[in-house]
C-alpha cells in the first residue's frame, strides 16, 4: 500500500524563533496589528510503500527522529493517509 505523510516540523514553544519574530516585525510594521506570536517551520510530503498503516507510521516517526527534526530545538507532527485519498 502507499501512503502519504504529511509531516510539520517546528521551533519548540519554550525556544526563540528568530525568523518568526522578524516576520511578526515585518507585519507589524504593514499595518497587521492583528496579528501575533508568528512561528515559522518546515512542511514536508513523503510517499511511503508499507504493508499497512502501523509500519507505515513506524517508518515516518523513525524518519522524522533520525534525519528530519533536531529534537533539541524542534517538535513534529504529522498526518499520514492512503494515496488516493482526499485529505
């Protein structure tokens, strides 16, 4: 089966976001006073071959902790659906 896993990767809530403050700034200074606390992260797809949805989310969570997040400065996330499916 494929699946596809939709994986957000984020600065910690307790760490500064350096680049989320400068576009807070950025949007401050537009006229967007509404808006607050910006974070900026990273947002990556993967297309998975797994024989089901166990192994398949086995193997993002390995993935994610191995090679795509710094678990000392970063949190993630994600949701993972069968390809073909409407999210």
């Amino acid at each position: 089966m494929k699946f596809i896993a939709e994986i957000d990767i984020m600065p910690l809530k307790a760490l500064l976001d350096p680049q989320g403050k400068a576009v807070g700034t950025t949007l401050t200074s537009l006229g967007y006073k509404d808006v607050q606390n910006v974070r900026i992260g990273k947002h990556i797809t993967l297309e998975i071959e797994a024989p089901n949805k166990e192994k398949a989310m086995t193997t993002v969570n390995e993935i994610c902790s191995r090679v795509l997040h710094n678990p000392v400065m970063e949190g993630f996330e994600y949701k993972l659906r069968e390809a073909g499916d409407k999210d």
